[in-house]
C-alpha cells in the first residue's frame, strides 16, 4: 500500500503527538478497527488548531479543501513512515477500540482527513453563501425591462426614475386616488342627504341634471361615490327611484349575488331601501372603480362616420337607405380593433359567465354601457342582480327556475356583444346589418372568431341547451397568450413596487434624522443638537442634502442621497469626511460610527416622548 501524506508540515507529524502515537498504534489495524473517540486525544493544544477548524499546514502544501455534504469518505489504514510492523492495540489506550472513525478526502493528491464531529462543525461554520446586512436599489431584471426598453433608451428616465415608480404608473394611482377624495358641491346638489343608511359623503357619479331613465332597467337610476362608514372603504351606490319592493323573496338572490366573488365582476356588497331622498328608493351597493369608464365609452364613442354607420356629410336626422348604410359599413376596416384584443375580451367575459351560471344565476346585464374598463383592457360587469330585483316575482312557486332561460340569453347577449365590437359599431347588432357584419369579420377576423360568434348568435339544430363551457374549445391556446400578459403586467407592477420598498425604508431614516437633528429645545439642553453625537449627525445631514460643487453651485444628485443613507443604514465601514459650514472643523469618521450616534440619538428622544409628565407640569 502506498504512503499517506497528511499535510500537516514538511517534515511530517510532531513528534510526540498525540497523534502521531495514535497513527503508531493504529499501523495494520482493519477499516472496521479504527474505531473510538478522537475528542479525547485533545487535538487543538497539541497540533495549534486555527479557531476557524481545520489542520495547521505549511506553505508548501494545500489548504484545507471545504468539506463538501453528501460526498462518501472511507476509513484507511495508515502505514507508518518507516514500514514497521503494526503494534496491536494496547488494553487502556486513548485510541481503543472506542475511538470513531476517520474521514478522508483527496484533494489534489493530498489525503485530508477528518472527524465526524470536524465535517459536522466545518459544516455549520461555513454556509454556502452568505447575506449581506443591508439592502438596496437593484436593477430591474431583464425579463421585466425587454418590453420597455426602447423607452429607456429614448431618455424617457434618467437616474433618479430608478429609484421611484413610474410615471404612467404614478399619475394613474393619484388620478384614482383623487377621484376616491372628490366630494359634491353643496349649491349643485341641495337635496343630497348627508348620510344614507351605514354611508356618507355621498358624490354622484353621473352630471348634474334630471336623471334619465336607464332602457336596460326600465327605471330611473342613479350612482354615488360613497364611504362605508364602518370600514371607511369607498362603494359605488346604484338607487332606483319611486321603486316599491312588493315582498321581500327577492333578497335570496341578493344573497347569492353576495356570495360570488370573480376578477372581472363588480361585487354586490349591501342591498337596502330609504326614504331619505323623498321618495321609496332601492339602494344596491357595489365595489366602486375610480377612473374606470364604460365599454361603449371606451370602443363606441368615435364619430359617427365610425360609428354610426352613417355618411358624414349627410344630415344624420335624415333617414338613409340600407344601400348607405352597408357602403357604410364596408368603409369601418380602417378603424376596426385588434383581433387579440377582442380575444382579451372574449376570455374575460366567458369567465365571469361561467362562474355566475354556475352559481345558478344569469347576468342579463352584457351591454356596453354596463361593462366597465379598467387599465388597459381589464373588464369587470357592472349591476349584476339588478334585473333580479326588478323582475322578481314573489308568487312563482320557485322564481329562480328561469335562470336556465336567462343564461341562454347571455350567450346570445355576448354573441352580440362580441359582433358589435368587431364591426367597431353598436349598429352592427341590427338584424338589417346582420350579414354585412358577418362579412367583416370574416374578411377581417380569424375563421375562429367568426366561429364563436356564430356559435354565440345561433341556436344549435339539435335543441339542446347550451353552456357556456361550450365556448372554452373555441378559444382553444389563446387562452395561454392571455395568461402570458397578465403574468408580465404582474412582473412589471412587482418591479414598481420593489421601488417603493426601498423608498419606504430610507423615508423612515429621513423621519429619525430629521426628529434628531435642529432640536434644542430637548431636556432644556440648549446645545442639545450642538454636541457629540448630535453634532456628527448634523455634519452628516450638510454633507448629504447641503453639498455644493467647487463654483459653489448646489449638488443635487439622488445616487449621492440615496448611496450615503444607505451606507447610514447599513453601518458600512466605509469612511466620510465632515466638515463644519465655517470649514474650521474637520471630522473622519465612518458610517459604522455614525449609524451608533444615530441611534443612540434617536434612542434619547424615544424615551423622552415616552416620559411621564412631572408632577410639578
């Protein structure tokens, strides 16, 4: 068998070491021998063990290798150096029977060898990776910035964008959150009853004006922004005036309506009924959407030679003749919308269907002007269960049975929905219109669209009922391409938030400098701010927020600001320069030091505002 080096020096083992006579003893012994507790040999005074574990060696030999976890390592032998014999065992030796077993590992040509209690400890004391202790800015990953890259590139942000959320994105959520604060005019709205049930603050949605009557309701109705009273949260109320309820059967649909909760439908939340607007009015209370406007605002309001169907230069209060209108028609495909988009749509509104009919209710309500848009293409179907209030009927023996006739009207409700928005024309529904739309999408769409259209529009020739699940073939693998976008809009709304994280970190170490720094008053200390720790943290708010450049001119740079709180936050021992504003004292000191001024500081003034008032105050 060959030698066995063990790397402790050049010259080989200590002699009379411990070790060394264990290895003496041990010459010849089987694997299965070796065997007992190398712990009570006392390895570390012998041999001069570093405290970070491992064996001494020398500069000619290999450090020790890292133990590697899962590796297999075998019990050997070792011969001694001069090729003497082996000693059997000695009755009473450190190195019995009991002692445990050794470990190797081969490491370029160097046999390391170690205790089970060594790998274990080497284990625990050497992590794979480490964390550092402090956090900062990151870039956005590159998944999230390809599709915004070329914005990027047009110097559309410049370094401090980096560190705060986007502009659209920015502008978009104050736009919603002013909207939530609006409040009403008390000369527009005279009569508005400062409290309504649990709600106040009531702000109408809709222009001032005598309200019209609703062609889908078949009553007048009106929305207000109101807040909940209880929950403080912001709600959408839809009140049907001078209506009666004639029993009080139909809150068991209000009660189901309650229990469905989907992404693309508007919650009811509360149903209830008041005379404080003069006269008997239904209230129906649901989910409010600041900023979010109508499909027929959104895809139908352009001009009537878009529109409409109709010649732009003829008077739109004479009639035209159906020749005119198809000419019309056939003139709509350089506005007509993208076939991906009404796909959106097509999965969208097929699954708020799905969950309503399968909770044994119709949603009678798939009408352009009752299906809002939020962002950019995010449906959500608005006064679902309105209809079922106005229409319920108290003396059938089960009033819910007709729902199966209402869901057969939603498909065919969302056929014309869907034939409307590809014709880019709400006219396109009209049974005189009906094959001249067809045209266009077929000239203009997949054979798929014209195909759930179709499906949508027509009754099967067997008389079976349909189902909304029979449209979920149709849509076939667009329905991962809808998946894809929204899991990207959830990366990019993940990197914008990441921002804010950071932001909201570093705003609270501006809040406790700015509480530590320029206060006198504390304790009655008139120099309080003026001295020791305080006094550094001042030279270190000049040096971050005061800083000038060599003409004098003030230095505004957010990487500065941003760099130097974080090394504060993180307690770097990185050094800073601090400098008096008369430029007579000049201090060295590092952020480490700072950080413990800072806190302590901050701790000072924690524990007066925490402090009991005296008995002479």
């Amino acid at each position: 068998m060959d030698p066995v080096f063990v790397p402790f020096s050049s010259s080989g083992l200590p002699q009379g070491s411990k070790l060394s006579t264990y290895l003496t003893n041990r010459r010849g012994a089987e694997p299965s021998e070796l065997s007992g507790n190398l712990a009570s040999l006392n390895l570390e005074p012998a041999l001069g063990r570093p405290a970070g574990g491992g064996l001494p060696h020398s500069a000619s030999t290999p450090s020790f290798a890292t133990f590697s976890p899962g590796r297999t390592f075998a019990t050997r032998r070792v011969p001694p150096p001069d090729g003497t014999p082996p000693d059997p065992p000695k009755a009473g030796d450190e190195a019995g029977a009991d002692a445990a077993p050794l470990f190797e590992e081969h490491v370029g040509g160097t046999t390391y060898y170690y205790t089970a209690e060594e790998a274990a400890a080497q284990k625990s004391a050497e992590p794979p990776t480490v964390t550092p202790p402090y956090t900062a800015y990151l870039t956005p990953p590159p998944h999230v910035t390809s599709g915004r890259a070329a914005a990027a590139l047009a110097g559309a942000a410049r370094a401090p964008a980096g560190f705060f959320v986007g502009d659209q994105l920015r502008e978009q959520i104050l736009k919603q959150q002013s909207l939530v604060l609006v409040h009403p005019n008390p000369q527009a709205y005279p009569e508005l009853p400062t409290e309504l049930d649990s709600y106040h603050e009531l702000c109408p949605l809709e222009a001032p004006g005598q309200p019209l009557k609703s062609s889908l309701f078949g009553c007048v109705t009106t929305c207000y922004k109101a807040t909940n009273v209880k929950t403080g949260q912001c709600c959408c109320l839809r009140r049907m005036h001078g209506l009666r309820l004639t029993g009080t059967k139909c809150l068991q649909a209000v009660g189901m309506w309650r229990k469905i909760n989907h992404s693309s439908l508007v919650t009811l939340r509360e149903f209830f009924t008041t005379k404080a607007f003069g006269d008997n009015s239904v209230v129906m209370v649901y989910d409010y959407y600041p900023g979010a406007e109508t499909l027929m605002a959104r895809h139908f309001s352009q001009p009537p030679q878009l529109n409409g169907f109709a010649d732009p230069f003829q008077d739109p209060s004479i009639p035209r003749p159906y020749s005119a209108q198809k000419n019309a028609v056939l003139r709509q495909k350089s506005a007509l919308m993208p076939e991906p988009l009404i796909w959106g749509y097509i999965i969208q509104l097929t699954g708020v269907l799905r969950q309503i009919h399968s909770a044994g209710l119709a949603c009678r309500v798939l009408d352009p002007t009752k299906i809002l848009i939020t962002g950019q293409d995010r449906l959500h179907v608005n006064g679902c269960g309105v209809l079922d209030v106005l229409t319920f009927d108290n003396g059938a023996a089960n009033p819910l049975a007709v729902a199966q006739v209402y869901q057969q009207e939603d498909l065919v409700g969302l056929g014309k929905l869907l034939l409307a928005l590809s014709c880019n024309s709400v006219l396109a529904v009209q049974r005189d219109n009906f094959n001249t739309s067809i045209s266009i999408v077929e000239r203009h769409y997949s054979a798929d669209l014209k195909a759930v259209i179709m499906s949508l529009l027509l009754s099967p020739s067997s008389g079976r009922q349909r189902s909304i699940n029979d449209v979920m073939p149709m849509i076939g693998a667009r329905f991962y391409t809808q998946l894809d976008s929204s899991h990207q809009l959830a990366e990019r709304l993940e990197d914008e938030l990441g921002r804010e994280v950071q932001n909201g970190r570093l705003f609270r170490l501006l809040a406790k400098l700015s509480a530590i720094t320029e206060r006198p008053e504390l304790n009655l200390e008139v120099a309080w701010a003026e001295t020791g720790d305080r006094y550094m943290l001042k030279l270190f708010r000049d040096y971050v927020f005061h800083a000038v450049t060599e003409d004098g001119r003030p230095f505004l740079d957010m990487a500065h600001v941003v760099q130097c709180l974080n090394k504060l936050d993180a307690g770097s021992a990185d050094k800073i320069c601090l400098m008096s504003r008369d430029m007579q004292n000049v201090l060295v000191t590092t952020f480490s030091e700072l950080k413990q001024c800072f806190e302590r500081s901050f701790h000072e003034i924690f524990e007066a505002a925490l402090a009991k008032e005296s008995p002479a105050s």
